[in-house]
C-alpha cells in the first residue's frame, strides 16, 4: 500500500512545493498529480478497478446538457439498463477514473458564484469509483475508508460519515446496513450520523435509477473535539469530502420506488477539494492545483499579489479577479480541447460568456494587457497536462482561439464602456438606463447581460427591465416569424412603387452590394471579411422616403454600397450594425436586409438622428454569415446528391438557408427509401472530405444556360449571372461541349457560399416529409449539430435495441409488459421529436411499432387468460344463476369487462355485474344484460344507478355498460345492483 504513496513523506520535509505545513498526524502534503494518481492507482491496482479515462466535456448523444457535469455522465447507459449487451461499455464491472466536469449554465451552474469564494468553480475534476451489479455498500466503505486513513493518511478522529436515515412517507427504513459497516470499520458511533432525503438519498432525475447515499466529511479544526453538530449545516469547518451513492432503487413514472435487478455503485469525489484538505489548506486556491495559475496572473498584470481575500476585505475586487480568471483559464483549456469553441447557442454560448467574463476580469480589474488569458494556456497545460494529454497537443490552438475571441471582446468591451460612460453622462438625476442602448450592447457586441448590469451597479444606475423584457420578447416574436413583426418590417424595408419611381426620378442609384462577396481564407483557415464604407442615400419609414429619422426608430437604410447580403434566393439576411464615422461608440444595429428594385434596405433601430448625406461603417454578424456560407454550400452538395441517388428528373422546387439549418423542397415520384437517405448523406460526405475548392464567377446569363447539367430554379436571374461550381473551375465548366458539370453540382446561385467543402464538417437529414404528393421537403443540419444529431441517433438505437431484447424474454406480467408497452410509447415520442438522421429515425419508427404491436398483442391475450380464469371461478360459486353479483380482483378495467364478457359468453341467459375494487380507493365497475331481458333491463341504466351509490359515474349501451365509483360505498352499490336487477327481472 505504501508503493501507492511513493514516496510522500521522503519528498516532501517540513514543508512542501505549495507551502503547506505538514498535516498534524498525517502525511507531508503531497502535489496534486499524487493525490489524484494514488487514487486510481489504488483503485486499480489493489481492487481490481478498470481504470479508465476521461470523458470529454461535450456530452455524447445527451441534448439535455450542456456539458458533462458528473462522473457518472458516460456511464448513464447501465444505470438506465439501456447499454447495449454486446457494447464495450455492457463489460464494465469495476471502473475508477478522474473525470473532467464544467458546470456552467443548465441546471447545475456554479458560473455566477465563481471568484466570489474560495471553493466555487466551473471545471472541476471528480475522482470516482464505480461498482456496477459487483460489489455493494461494505466493499465501497471499506475501500474509502482504507484510501483515506492508510493512503492519504487522514486522522480517522477528523472525519464523520453520515447515511440515511430513512424516510416514512416512501416507506424507506434507515440504511441501517450502512450504518453497521462503518461501526463494523471502527468509526465511532458519534461519527455515524443518519440524515433525511435531502442530504442522504441520491437520486439521477424525476424518474431513474436512484438510492441511499453515505458521505465522509472532514473536519478542519480536528483536536478530538466532537463536530457533529457541524456536519450538513454549512459550516466552513466541516466539508463533505466524497459521497458513495447506492443504486439499488428505481423511481417509476408514478414517483414509486422499484427495486433495481442489479445494484451498483457510484463514489464521486472533487480532486480540488481532497487536495485543499491534504494541503492542509482552506481555499481550493491555494493547492497547487491554481496557485501556478495564480503567480502567472501575478506576473502578467505586475499588480498586487493573491492574498486570498473575500467579501468586504477584497476592495476592489483584486482577488476575486484573480480567481475568476484562474478558475475560468483552466475551463476554457478544457473545453476548446475537446471540441468546444466559444459561439452563439448552446454549449458554446456558455463558454463564450466564460471566456469574456475572465477577459473582463483580467482588463478592468487586474488591468492587465491583452493576451493574457493565453499566456496562462501553458501553465494550465503543466498543471492538468499530466493527467490529461490531449492538452498538450493542442495548446497552441487553445491560445490561438483564446486570443481571437479576447482581441474582439476587449475591443467591443471598450466600446460598450464608453457607451454606457455617455449614456450615463445624458441621463437625468434618478432615471433608468435606456434599454435600447443595453439591447444594443447585448445583441449586437454581445455583451452578456450579467456584465451589463454588474457596470451600471458600480455605477449606481439601474437598467429598465420591464422595457429590455419587452425588446427581447419582440426579437423572440421576430425570430418566429410573428405576424406583427412581419408587418412592422414590411412598412420599412419593402419599397412600394410610389418610392420607387421617387428614387429613380432622383437619380438615387441602386445599392452596391458586390462587396457581400469580399472575403477571403486566412494564414490559419479562418475566414476574413473585409470592412466597408458606405453613405447614407435615402431612410424609408412607415412606407415614406425620408432625408432624416429621429432617435428610436425603426426605418430602412439606403446606402450607396453594403457588405450585407440581403434575403434573396432562399438564403436569411445578415445581421449586424453600422456607426457613423467619427461616431464610433454609436452603434446602429442592422436587424434585416431586403433587396427591392435594385436598392439594398437595411432595417435599422436608430440609437440618434441619422441623415441622408451620414458616412456610416458596416460591421457584419460574422458568425452568422459564416454559419449561412456553411448551409447554403451544403444545400449545393444536398442537391447535387439528391440528383445522384434519385436521378436526373429530381428537380429543386425551393429551398432556405439560415444560420441553424437548411430546408430543400424537390419533386420526386416515390417516396424517399431509408437507403437512398443514407447513400444522399454518403455522397455529400465524401464530397467534404475531398475538400474542393467552390469555384465563383459571374458570366452572361445566355453563356451560362448552355452549360450541360446545370442547375438552376425557375426564377429570374440578373445578368450576368453568378455560377457557383463545386470543385471544377467555372471556365471548364463553360468550354463548349464541356462534360464536366454532369460530375459535380454547377448552379445559378447569388448566395455567399464557402471557399471549400471541407468547412461544412458534415451534413445530416434530420427531416423527410412529402409536402403533397411527388413534392418532397428534407431538412438538414451540418458540422457539429449534425454530428450531435448523430450522437443522439445512436444513444436512441441503443435504447430501441434494449427494449427490444427485454420484450422477446418471456414476460407472464400484465404489468411488466404494460411497462414495456409504456417505455415503447415514449421511446416512441422521444424518436419522432429529437433531431436525428431521418434515415435512422425510420428504422427505429418501424421497429417501435412492430414492438408496439407485439406489446399490445401480448397484453391481450395475457388479459384474456386471466379474463378466462376468474370466469370460471366465479360460475362455479354462481352456478346456474340468472344474475351474478360479485366483486372480483382486477388490474383494469379492461380486464374486468373481459370477465363479464366470459361469464356471459359460458351462460348466455345471465345477466352479470362486477365490482373491483382498487388500491388507490376506486372501484370499477362493468355489467353486460342477457339479451332476453331487453328493453325491460338496460346495462346502462344498471351501472349508473350502481356507480351512483359510490358517488361515480358510468356510461355504456342496453347490452354492455362500466364505470367506477369511491370504496366508501361499494357495499350499498352491491345492495343497488340486487335490488335494481330484481325490479327487472
């Protein structure tokens, strides 16, 4: 045992690397790379754990995280039994690792409590130990307890270890089991302490597997005083170290609790918190794990140094910058090495608020010069690089996005600063910051809105948020396409013909909008778009030409040239914002482009007066642009390869292009077969991996209508025309006799497309629907949205698979196989909502409903056997009866009407009404009248007089009538029904 230690005290003397004393009675502070290594390495190499490695931060086929935030993330597929039997994953039985979590945004978000404490953080490792259907809860406290106390070395007096304590509205007694292994380990019984659910039972979501759990806690202070009064009530002195959660529990949709048929267990403990106790520390920033960070923040902002300090005795917030900064460094490594980049939704959203809420830090607080953050990227990389390799080999990449995304912050962070200085400076004593102006900076600088209110808090203003809520709620209807909206837009960007003659007689000339195609492919493969000037010719609002429009007002924007695309041939507008020359702190946002009658409007809400004659810049929403490029070129590929699989008479009938997706209508005469949607993304797919170049030139437009095999739409071209050709050089393409553009996807197209393939990553079909007959529409996504749908697709057939394997064993259950029929149903829901390939959503579609049929068939006829059954039982205790009153158990009410129906069926002049009652307090109730006693006696009329009594309802024909009733007054329904069969009979 002592090997897994090697050598901890020989290295470290009285005092060691990171500073810290040694701990009294224990081990020399060990580094961080030991903590975590002796870990898995007693895991593994004493108990025969698997270890295996860390996750990605990116969840695999979960679109309901953002980000892995447990240990237990991947390993969700045999906790829910939906692993497959034959997959790597199903052999597990022992594993230990140290994963990487983020916890940041979602349901778990730790950002906003980040620096503000000595504890908090938004990447975190979790060291954890997983048994599943091996051992149980002695084998799992046992090796905790030899880990800390013999390895680590921790006084046994300092930790207290609590279970749960049982809970008798669930019917749950006290983990009593637990509690006598941790006695049975030598703990005292005053450090055995039993807590209610909230504190002791853990649990995966409102349904899943779930289960008591035992925590170790530690106490700083130590001495041999007694501190279990301290333990689960927040004190800084006692601190939860590692919980070991039993899985042995099954919460049903209902909220009961099934056993689970295997157990397992699932140990999660945060490596920065280990360490901060073995360091002998306080702070999780003083271990060794930040303080390198922190003395090359020191040494890169030559400010004050780290003292640790918090609340009130922080002035200035120097140190809590400091750990914002630290903290968010070493997430931002994490997450740009396994593939997430800062960006506009999702996951990357979040990370890019992470990343502009350390640049923030670092600039304002700690003053710091740019290029900061990345100059932390090697120490991180020496920090965290051991243990997770894939760091090392892309830091430069790290840097290299890191510093891309802080020039462009810090450069709108100064912007938005002398905004709200202005802005500020206008305002009248007691009044709210306007919130066009912090809509402006939110939308189109993308300023989070934490940042936002966090300057104007320093500055004692406060922001109008009942008119911000009513600019987002308008931006939301907008995005949806509300009607409002539309016609808001329509009465300022659509020229009518009165305003077009207006412009022509004036001689206005029509926009230039040619430099939308100037941009070009960067030394590292990013894209670059090159800057445009412009003047202001003409505004446009509320269908009026105009040489001047006042504050606050939406109008349209006629200049003379533009760099944004306007809305045209299938493909959304741009987005961005223009300034004023001379003005560059007055941001004009551009909210939509339209293209009429030559002229380029730009819908504009004007944050001051703008004038005809007014120099402005324009600044395009590049990511959205890029995202545009990238689905309009893979709509290109999309058609071409629907050509290829479904043959030449597949032709275009429409098509749109936005930064999330694209959508392709085509003619088609049979319906679209699962292989011909694989072999449409196989050709697209190879086409990206070749990479090839997308060859652009304007030609006249009778030269491009000769081209062979060109594709184009039936609507107006301008001429010259634009081809855009994939791969071949427009002027083979147009070489007379020119065969070259039956191989590749030649089209008419006025749209921005990429400059090669590879950048669209991949495409998936996530939709296939006929619109009416011989009309098709597809929708599809690309790059990482189509590969999360992939993901997804395949998390889903797994799940498919394993209902399928449960529903061939022999199940002799009405229940189990109402179960089966029940998770078949949402498995079902869950497959037709979610985006995956389409392809793979018919295979599962068919094979759910085969499984369906298989379920409901299999109900039936189980429920017509145990129908034939009670039948029998009671005709031999009602023998020879005209009526039979009874009750009689039964799961349903469909069960209950089947034994009326044997009855009947094996006594044709019987008449006979069932009661059951329920566990919940109801009874049901079904009847069914001998024909030969109608019209005189009527089922219907039977049922509702019985149900009456139990104050219910029922319903039915002369022939056959149910209903249900309250317990409480079954026995004078019983009555009821004699009775009221009597007076008929």
């Amino acid at each position: 045992m002592a090997a897994l230690w090697a050598g901890g005290r020989r290295l470290l003397a009285a005092r060691c690397a990171c500073g810290c004393s040694p701990r009294r009675g224990g081990a020399s502070c060990p580094p961080a790379g030991r903590v975590r290594d002796a870990f898995l390495r007693f895991f593994e190499e004493r108990h025969g754990h698997r270890r295996l490695p860390s996750a990605p931060v990116r969840p695999r086929g979960d679109p309901r995280l953002l980000f892995v935030n447990a240990g237990m993330n991947q390993f969700k597929p045999i906790f829910l039994g939906t692993v497959h039997p034959r997959s790597e994953l199903a052999q597990h039985r022992r594993v230990v690792n140290s994963q990487k979590c983020v916890r940041a945004g979602g349901k778990h978000n730790d950002l906003e409590d980040v620096g503000r404490d000595t504890y908090h953080h938004t990447f975190f490792e979790m060291l954890g130990n997983w048994s599943f259907g091996d051992y149980f809860k002695e084998e799992a406290c046992s090796m905790a307890w030899e880990l800390l106390t013999e390895v680590y070395e921790i006084p046994k007096d300092r930790l207290y270890v609590t279970y749960f304590g049982g809970d008798a509205s669930l019917g749950l007694s006290a983990d009593e089991e637990c509690r006598d292994v941790w006695l049975h380990l030598g703990v005292p019984a005053s450090h055995v302490l039993p807590f209610p659910l909230k504190d002791n039972f853990w649990e995966m979501g409102d349904t899943g597997p779930c289960g008591p759990c035992t925590e170790i806690h530690y106490d700083y202070v130590g001495g041999g005083r007694n501190a279990a009064a301290l333990v689960n009530q927040g004190s800084p002195d006692v601190v939860e170290i590692w919980n070991l959660v039993f899985m042995q529990y099954n919460r049903e949709l209902e909220g009961n609790l099934l056993p689970l048929p295997q157990h397992h267990v699932d140990t999660g403990m945060g490596l920065e918190r280990l360490v901060t106790v073995l360091q002998n520390k306080r702070s999780n920033y003083d271990t060794d794990l930040f303080t390198p960070i922190l003395d090359a923040i020191h040494k890169g902002c030559r400010g004050p140094r780290y003292q640790g300090l918090v609340g009130d005795a922080d002035v200035g917030c120097v140190n809590m910058a400091y750990r914002v900064v630290a903290d968010h460094v070493r997430t931002l490594c994490v997450c740009i090495t396994d593939g997430i980049y800062p960006g506009l939704s999702g996951a990357e959203l979040v990370l890019r608020r992470i990343l502009r809420r350390a640049v923030r830090f670092s600039s304002e607080v700690l003053h710091a010069p740019p290029g900061l953050l990345a100059s932390l990227v090697p120490t991180v990389v020496e920090v965290l690089g051991d243990a997770y390799p894939e760091l090392m080999k892309n830091a430069d990449q790290i840097m290299d996005i890191i510093n891309e995304n802080e020039a462009a912050f810090l450069s709108s962070l100064e912007r938005g600063r002398r905004i709200i200085d202005q802005t500020v400076q206008q305002l009248e004593p007691s009044t709210n910051f306007p919130a066009e102006v912090a809509w402006s900076l939110y939308a189109n600088l993308g300023f989070p809105l934490d940042l936002i209110d966090l300057m104007l808090e320093e500055k004692g203003i406060s922001l109008d948020s009942a008119a911000f809520n009513e600019l987002v709620l308008e931006d939301a209807r907008r995005k949806a396409g509300g009607l409002q909206a539309g016609q808001l837009e329509h009465t300022n960007t659509h020229l009518d013909v009165h305003a077009l003659a207006q412009l022509r007689s004036n001689n206005v000339p029509a926009t230039d909008d040619s430099p939308k195609y100037a941009y070009t492919l960067g030394q590292h493969g990013q894209y670059e778009f090159s800057p445009c000037q412009a003047t202001v010719l003409m505004l446009y609002r509320d269908q009026a030409l105009l040489e001047e429009v006042g504050a606050g007002q939406h109008c349209g924007v006629i200049l003379d040239k533009t760099n944004f695309y306007a809305e045209q041939g299938g493909q959304a507008s741009d987005q961005g914002y223009m300034i004023r020359l001379g003005q560059q702190d007055m941001l004009f946002p551009v909210k939509s482009v339209h293209l009429c009658g030559g002229y380029v409007i730009h819908e504009v809400v004007t944050v001051e007066t703008l004038h005809a004659g007014d120099q402005v810049q324009l600044f395009v929403d590049e990511a959205q642009r890029l995202a545009c490029m990238t689905n309009h070129t893979a709509t290109h590929l999309l058609n071409f390869a629907l050509h290829h699989v479904l043959g030449d008479k597949t032709e275009q009938r429409g098509s749109h292009v936005t930064a999330e997706r694209l959508r392709f209508d085509f003619d088609i005469k049979d319906p679209v077969t699962v292989e011909q949607l694989k072999q449409v993304e196989k050709v697209v797919q190879d086409v990206i991996k070749r990479n090839e170049v997308v060859h652009m030139a304007e030609v006249p437009l009778t030269l491009a209508r000769r081209v062979q095999g060109l594709r184009a739409v039936d609507e107006e071209y301008p001429d010259p025309v634009r081809i855009v050709s994939l791969g071949v050089p427009v002027e083979s393409v147009l070489a007379r006799d020119s065969e070259a553009a039956m191989q590749t996807s030649v089209e008419l197209c006025c749209g921005t497309h990429l400059l090669q393939t590879g950048a669209v990553e991949d495409l998936a079909i996530i939709n296939e629907r006929q619109l009416v007959k011989g009309i098709s529409r597809v929708i599809a996504v690309t790059g990482g949205q189509a590969k999360q749908a992939r993901e997804v697709g395949q998390c889903l057939a797994v799940e498919v698979d394993s209902v399928s394997l449960r529903m061939k064993q022999r199940n002799t259950s009405i229940p189990e196989m109402q179960n089966l029929s029940k998770e078949v149903g949402q498995l079902t829901e869950v497959v037709n909502s979610t985006a995956i390939p389409q392809w793979q959503r018919k295979e599962l579609q068919t094979i759910l409903k085969a499984l369906q049929r298989t379920a409901n068939t299999a109900i039936k006829k189980l429920e017509v056997q145990q129908a034939e059954k009670k039948a029998r039982s009671l005709l031999a205790k009602h023998s020879n009866k005209p009526v039979i009153i009874d009750t009689v158990p039964a799961e349903s009410l469909s069960i209950l009407m089947k034994v009326v129906n044997q009855l009947c069926d094996k006594s044709p002049g019987t008449s006979v009404l069932l009661l059951s009652p329920q566990a919940s307090g109801e009874v049901l109730c079904a009847c069914q009248v001998s024909k030969n006693y109608l019209p005189v006696f009527s089922a219907a009329d039977w049922a509702v007089a019985v149900c009456a009594q139990m104050e219910g309802k029922a319903g039915g024909s002369p022939v056959v009538a149910k209903g249900s009733g309250n317990a409480k007054g079954m026995q004078g329904a019983l009555t009821t029904a004699l009775e009221f069969a009597r007076s008929k009979l």
